[in-house]
C-alpha cells in the first residue's frame, strides 16, 4: 500500500535530550513537510523540502532540524534548544509544487518532553 | 500576513442533521483544499477545489470554491457519529512553486447518536 509512515506514535524524552522523528513515503512525491500541532490549534509548518538534499525552514523552524538525503525519507531532529517541544508532529507529502498542492499526511507522532 | 478564518469554531448536533461550515480569507486562493482529522491522527484529505464557483462532492461531503476567490464552504448531509473530527480548510500561501499551505484553526464536529 502507498502511503506516509511515522514512527514511532508515542515518544517520551527527558528535557536536554535531541530526539528524531522518522517519517517515510513510498508516494514517489518530491515534496515533503513538517508540521507541529498544539491542543486545539491549526497546523503550523516547520520545515519543508521540495526535492532531495534541499530543504527550507517554515514558520517555526527554531530548534528543530531536518535531513533529506533520499527521496522518500524526511527526518526530523527536535533539539533541546526547542523551548516547548511537547507537541503532535505531522509529517506530509505532495507531488510536484505548483502542479498539485495536496498534501496527504502520516499518523503523526505524538512527542511528549518532561 | 495570510490568515484562514474557520467558523463555527465547534458545533454539536444530532445524527442526521444537515452541517455547514466556512472558511474566509483577505486573500484570493486558487486552491482549496478539506480535511478531516479524527482524534490522534493526521488530517485526511476530503475535496480539493480549483476553480472559482467549482462545487464538488465526495458521497456526502459537499464542497464550493466561493466565486469571489476569498472563501469556501464544506457540507456534509445527513450527519453520522463517524463523521465526528476536526475539518481544518487549507490553501496555497507564499510563492506559488513551494507547495507551502495555510491552514485553518478548524471546526470541531460533535454528533450526538
């Protein structure tokens, strides 16, 4: 089956500790996106990356870091310099900017810092 | 900077009525896009609309691409427990190349059997 996976669902760290998120698409899409959700708001993008070994900051990019050295995996680097890292974080993908702006996104991994 | 306005911020019925709900900008979109998030997982892609006026459904979801390009309208018919979610409307922000989306605070949907 094609689709977006993210591991793991649950992720408990100690505050100071760097944790990576895994996210992975077999959609054979170029585009791929990183976004966090808190309680009852919107999505709110991190990180996003276009095309293998590119990737941009989105609107709350500080302490946190990614990598794109293959098509199909976007990895996401939470640091301790993230001040609130407690959050749900959605990874998503999309074909080809501007030829289709939809997204379809994993589970999501739901990362709680203590 | 671009803002999606959702409303009603939540509302609570009974298995089948009828739910309508919107989402408004400043802006003009060429895209709109639905989704629907249930409890602890990721938004679920409903409709996507590309052209002014355009109204497309999906079962019993209907949604329209309002003609002045600044709003968008989702409904869902005959309403049923399952439907019960988060519906967040999105649209392209920043340059059009980016793929970048904005996205809604959301509509929480409560349905009552």
């Amino acid at each position: 089956d094609g689709g977006i996976t993210q591991s793991p669902k649950y992720l408990f760290r100690k505050e100071g500790q760097n944790v990576t998120l895994s996210c992975e698409q077999n959609l054979n899409h170029d585009a791929m996106y990183w976004y966090r959700q808190d309680p009852g708001q919107g999505l709110r993008l991190i990180y996003y990356s276009q095309i293998v070994n590119d990737f941009q900051k989105g609107d709350i990019a500080e302490g946190y870091s990614v990598s794109r050295e293959k098509k199909e995996s976007f990895p996401l680097t939470v640091t301790s310099a993230q001040k609130n890292p407690t959050a749900f974080y959605l990874c998503a993908s999309s074909p080809t900017p501007p030829d289709s702006y939809e997204q379809y996104f994993g589970p999501g991994t739901r990362l709680t810092v203590t | 900077g671009q803002q999606l306005n959702q409303s009603p911020q939540s509302m609570f019925i009974q298995e089948g009525e009828d739910v309508s709900m919107n989402c408004t900008s400043s802006s003009i979109f060429n895209t709109w896009l639905w989704y629907k998030q249930d409890p602890g997982e990721g938004p679920v892609l409903l409709i996507a609309l590309y052209k002014a006026g355009e109204l497309t459904s999906n079962g019993r979801l209907t949604a329209q691409f309002g003609i002045t390009r600044k709003d968008s309208f989702l409904n869902i018919s005959a309403s049923i427990p399952s439907d019960v979610g988060i519906y967040f409307c999105a649209g392209p922000t920043g340059s059009s190349n980016t793929g970048k989306l904005i996205f809604g605070q959301g509509t929480t949907l409560q349905v009552k059997p």
